[in-house]
C-alpha cells in the first residue's frame, strides 16, 4: 500500500499520530506486565489499528488493491463461519488454524472448558468409550452437560491407565511444561495419538 498514498498527505499523517500512537503505546505498556493473561492485554489497540487501516484503505482507488481487500475480507469471513461454534478456538490458517492453537496460546485464550456439551456429545456416539477419565478446565461441571466420566489422577499424567481419556488443550499444554522442568516424557500430543476431539479443546486418547 506505500504506492497507494505519500507520507506527506496531511490526513494521513493525523491519522497516524491519533490511532497508531496509542495503539503502540498500548503494546509497549503489555511489555511490562509480569501477570501473562494473554492477548487481552493488547486487545484496547485493535480499535486503533482498525481505524487506521480503514483510513489508509479508503484513499485506495487501485483495483488490484481494492479487490485483494474484498478477497481477504471474503475469506475472513468464511473462516469465521466454518469455525462456528468453536470461536474461542480460532486461529487463522497463517497462524495454522485450530490445530496449531496448542502450539501457539494456553490457558482461557483457548480453552476455558467450552466444549464440555460436545464431550457429552461424543460420548453418546461412543458408548463403548468406558471408562473415560476427564481433566477439564475451567469451573463447570461436567456432569451438568451430561458429561459421565471420573477425574484423571495426577499419577497419571505420567503412567496413565488402560481406558479413556478426555484432556482439556490447557492441560496437554502444562503437561508438555511439566515435562520439560521435571526431565519426563509428558507430552501427550507427541506421546499418543489422539482418536478423538470435542470441539477443539478436549482431545480424546485411548491408552491399550
């Protein structure tokens, strides 16, 4: 887009100064908080960055510009459709999508125990699923969402017994941290191969 507009048009210049400023503001202020809660803490920049795109875009008269935007913006949208009702799973596909989410986020940026209804779900498709052993974040439940399973123990985080289990994507997640301070194979991601998912936080393993 630098072809699009010159540096020196006035308004853009404006724009700059009252939407991107606070926007970086925002974010080198993020830089400093020791609490890691996520992207949360930048989300007040978003509006600001919006703005400015908006602004730069619509002294955009180039078509091959205009019709690149209304693709990606085509796009966008159908992803967001796809992923319903999943949203707090979300990741676009640059960032790999849902998949990758473990990877990249932890912690309620991508699970706060949302997809308990499509465990339950699963396990009436699945009745031969027994017995299943949950570890679930979050505050819920289970069992309010018809969910019948019993708590997965901590011992067997490392030497899990024959059977089933539910894991929240939060808990495979510091499981693969636990691992790495206490020198253990725990990564269940790389350790087991899934059989299952709800939604896209709760994967499903069936240890022999």
């Amino acid at each position: 887009l630098a072809t699009a507009f010159t540096v020196t048009d006035r308004r853009h210049r404006e724009a700059a100064l009252f939407l991107v400023v606070p926007a970086l503001v925002i974010v080198a202020a993020s830089f400093f908080d020791t609490a890691n809660f996520g992207v949360r803490r930048i989300l007040p920049a978003l509006p600001f960055l919006l703005l400015f795109a908006s602004q730069t875009l619509a002294g955009v008269r180039r078509r091959p510009i205009v019709i690149g935007v209304f693709v990606l913006l085509a796009w966008s949208a159908f992803q967001s459709l796809r992923i319903y009702p999943d949203y707090l799973s979300y990741f676009n596909v640059a960032a790999g999508g849902p998949k990758a989410g473990p990877d990249l986020l932890d912690d309620s940026n991508l699970d706060w125990g949302q997809d308990l209804p499509a465990l339950a779900q699963w396990q009436r498709a699945h009745p031969e699923a027994t017995p299943l052993r949950l570890m679930s974040f979050g505050t819920s439940d289970p069992g309010a969402y018809g969910v019948d399973a019993g708590e997965m123990s901590r011992e067997e985080i490392g030497q899990p017994r024959s059977g089933y289990y539910a894991v929240s994507a939060h808990y495979l997640i510091r499981f693969r941290t636990l691992g790495i301070h206490t020198g253990q194979d725990l990564d269940w991601l790389k350790r087991y191969e899934p059989i299952g998912r709800a939604g896209w936080s709760i994967y499903i393993f069936r240890i022999e």
